[in-house]
C-alpha cells in the first residue's frame, strides 16, 4: 500500500511585521536584514495560538482533498510552539474539527517536524494501521522570541500549514530520510520550564528571556550548509532518483543565504526552488507545508511532479522526502 498527499492548506496570521518596524525595536536595518536572510517581513499572531492557526490550516487542507473530518483516522501536529504541555495540538485541532474517529498526538522535530510528519504517515499507512492522516506544523515563534535580541527576532514568524495523507494504489511518497545530531542541539535552543537548581526553594520569576529562543547563528547556518545538502543526496539515493528527476525543490525557509548555497551546490534552476521566506520569514515546521499549500493555490503543482522536500534546523535535525504529485 502507497500513500499520497491529496490535500495541502495553509494559515498566516493577516498582521505583518516588517524589517522597518523592526527598525523600531532593535539596532537593525532592513537593508542588513534582506541582504543576510532575504526576509522582508512576517506575520504575527494576534490572540490566536498555535492550535488556533492549525485548526485553520487543517480546515483548508480537508476542503482541497475533499474530505470530511470523520473521515480521518489520525492527526500529527509538529510543533515547537504548543499553547500547552497537554491537551496537544493534534487533540485540540481534533476536537475543533470534530474528527471524531481521529487519535491525535504532537511531535517535536523542530524546522524538519513537518518532513519527520510525513515520514510517520506514510509508514502507518504502510503498516496498514491508518489509512487517512491529517499532518500538520503549526508554530506561533513570536511567542518565544526575545524582541530586544536582534540577531534572532529578524528571523522567526507565525504560520500553520497541513496535508492529508491517504491510502493510495499509486506511491506519493517515493522516499524519505530522517536524521538528528542532539549533541550538537545546543546551539539552538528554547527552554521549556525554568532551570531551578534548587526545586525546593523560592523560584525566581519566570520571564521571556529565560524561555526565548537563543542560538548561536553562524554554527546554525554551517551545520545547515552541511546537512540540507547530505539529506537531499541521501533521499534521492533511497528514491533511486537523480536531481535532474525532480521538479520541485522546497527547502525549509530559515535563510535565503541557505537556499542559495542549496542552488548553487546542485547547479539548479532559481525557477525550481520554492521561495517565500521574504514575506513570512521562519515559521520553523510550518515553512514547508505553507510553500505546498501556495504552490497549490497558484497551480504549480502538476499531476506526476516530483517534489523534494527539505528541513533542518533545531534538535540538530534534518529530514527530507520526496513526494509525487
Ligand atoms: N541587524 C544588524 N546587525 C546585526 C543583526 C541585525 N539584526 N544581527 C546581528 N548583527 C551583527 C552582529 O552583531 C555582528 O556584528 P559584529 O561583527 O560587530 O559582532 C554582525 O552583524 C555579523 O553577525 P553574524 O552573526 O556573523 O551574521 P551572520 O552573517 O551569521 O548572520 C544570521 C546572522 C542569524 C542571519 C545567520 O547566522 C543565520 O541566518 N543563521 C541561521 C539561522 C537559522 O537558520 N536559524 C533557524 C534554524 S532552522
């Protein structure tokens, strides 16, 4: 039994902050922004949370496939970002839906989540277990970013994107590749709870700065350079495929600087590779399925196209996968 993708959607948030009102906050420009990441603005949530924005972006993906809540049999939700330790996301898109037959749970794999997503669905369709999978990302970033950190608060955005996964004679998944490198997990980091080294005693106050995202960017962006490249080589090994078999690239959109070295490394066509970073930034396990979904809505996803997917980014992590349209 194969699988394949028959429904994408996505949700951004309508506020946009732009690099010059970013001026505002922090010592920045947005001529330093665009030149090193090519974001020129992202959206940001307003009273909405992460399972807000997923519950969205999972009603659009059904409408694209076709399909009614009851008929899913399972929901994955990757996120770094969820409103809460539990219920997860996944229950809360559920429950929102009404997909009442659904079991539901989060995974954390940071910007390869929604690749590590996929990867999970179309093994439990393999298995027989499933046969529809609703996966999603879903991240509000603004919520874990310290606005007077400039080196990270350029970067990070608010978005959800979705997929329906299905049963299917035909294979829509033609190989996969998942990798993590936790020692080096370190240079990106988030923290979930206070770091009390003494739990019995007064707990200091609870502030931004002690759960915001910190990271150490230059060993990010190396250890991107190195790994996007050895997951695409490797997935298409397992493909049985070349790079000239593919017709689509969609890198995670962390840094336009990334996907540029990407291009550069395989001699690849600007056309071939999606970009959107410079309107929505990173929206960590998000950027990917929102690329699908816009690619969708704009036609240029074709029946038959091979489209290669690929994340990397906090854990360490990376994953990538090909899929057939
Ligand atoms: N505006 C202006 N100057 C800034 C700045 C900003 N927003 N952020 C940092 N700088 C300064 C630094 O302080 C440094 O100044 P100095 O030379 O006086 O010390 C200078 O710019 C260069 O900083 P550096 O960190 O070396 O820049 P960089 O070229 O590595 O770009 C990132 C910084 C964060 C854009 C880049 O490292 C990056 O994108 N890394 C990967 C991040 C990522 O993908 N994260 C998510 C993982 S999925």
């Amino acid at each position: 039994m194969g699988s394949k993708i028959t429904g994408f959607g996505a949700y951004l948030p309508p506020e946009a902050l732009t690099n010059s009102q970013l001026e505002g906050l922090v010592d920045t420009n947005d001529e330093w922004i665009v030149q090193r990441t090519g974001i020129r603005e992202r959206r940001i949530a307003q009273g909405e949370g992460t399972a807000a924005l997923a519950l969205r972006a999972a009603r659009c993906a059904l409408a694209d496939a076709g399909r009614e809540p009851e008929s899913l049999d399972l929901i994955i939700t990757a996120t770094v970002t969820p409103d809460c330790f539990t219920p997860s996301t996944a229950c809360m898109v559920q429950a929102g839906l009404g997909a009442r037959r659904a079991a539901a749970f989060d995974i954390s794999a940071a910007c390869s989540g929604f690749v590590y997503a996929l990867d999970l669905a179309d093994s439990f369709i393999q298995t027989g277990k499933f046969r529809t999978i609703l996966i999603l990302g879903a991240e509000t970033l603004s919520r874990i970013v310290d606005y007077t950190d400039r080196s990270t608060c350029i970067l990070f955005g608010d978005g959800a994107g979705a997929a329906v996964v299905e049963a299917s004679e035909e294979d829509g998944v033609l190989g996969t590749y998942l990798w993590a490198d936790g020692a080096g997990g370190g240079v990106l980091r988030a923290q979930a709870l206070p770091q009390d080294e003494n739990p019995l005693g007064s707990r200091a106050a609870w502030t931004i700065t002690d759960r915001a995202v910190s990271m150490a960017g230059g060993e990010v962006l190396r250890f991107s350079l190195s790994e996007a490249p050895r997951a695409i080589d490797a997935v298409l090994s397992r493909a049985g495929l070349t790079i000239g078999d593919i017709d689509w690239i969609v890198p995670h959109q962390a840094n336009r600087r990334i996907i540029s070295g990407i291009i550069r490394r395989y001699h690849l066509p600007e056309q071939k590779v999606y970009v959107n970073i410079d309107r929505f930034g990173n929206t960590s396990s998000a950027t990917i399925p929102i690329c699908l979904a816009e690619m969708r809505e704009r036609g240029l996803l074709q029946t038959g196209q091979r489209v290669l997917l690929v994340g990397f980014g906090g854990g360490l992590t990376a994953a990538a996968a090909i899929i057939r349209i």
